[in-house]
C-alpha cells in the first residue's frame, strides 16, 4: 500500500494503520483482505472535494481489492489542512 500511494500521490506525510485485529470474526476478513486507515497528506489534494481524494486513494490501490483489502478509511488532507489540525 505505501509503495503504490507514494508512486501515484506523491504524499509528504503517509501513514498507513493495519485494523485488521479488531475485526477479527468478521464475514470480510474470512477472505483474507484486511481492514486498514490510511492518513495521507498530498497537494495532488489541492481543490479536490472529499469524495475526490478518497476515490483517488482507492484507485491508487486499486490491485488490492478485494483480496489484500476489504476495509480502508482514508484522512486525506493538503498540507496547510494537516498543518492547521
């Protein structure tokens, strides 16, 4: 994951958080994807609406779904975003 979203969206900032452990037992995690939160901070963001960025996130990683991922939340922000959290 951190190699396709650094390779497609440049972020300065990527953190990538594996939640897979806290669900275990459910009907997804029988087929082996996992449930992962990504927080990515790019200016390829800049005018983009929320929807935008988490539907440029997902096609960045894309090849995974649904055998490697079948949960991800995504905090994608602009640099100036972050910085004023």
């Amino acid at each position: 994951m951190d190699a396709l979203l650094r390779a497609e969206l440049a972020p300065s900032q990527l953190t990538v958080r594996d939640d897979s452990a806290l669900h275990a037992g459910h009907p997804g995690a029988a087929s082996g994807g996992g449930h992962y939160h990504v927080t990515i901070v790019s200016e390829r963001f800049a005018g983009a609406s929320r929807v935008a960025r988490h539907r440029m996130v997902y096609d960045a990683l894309r090849s995974l779904f649904p055998m490697r991922i079948h949960a991800l939340a995504v905090s994608a922000f602009t640099e100036q975003e972050y910085s004023a959290q």
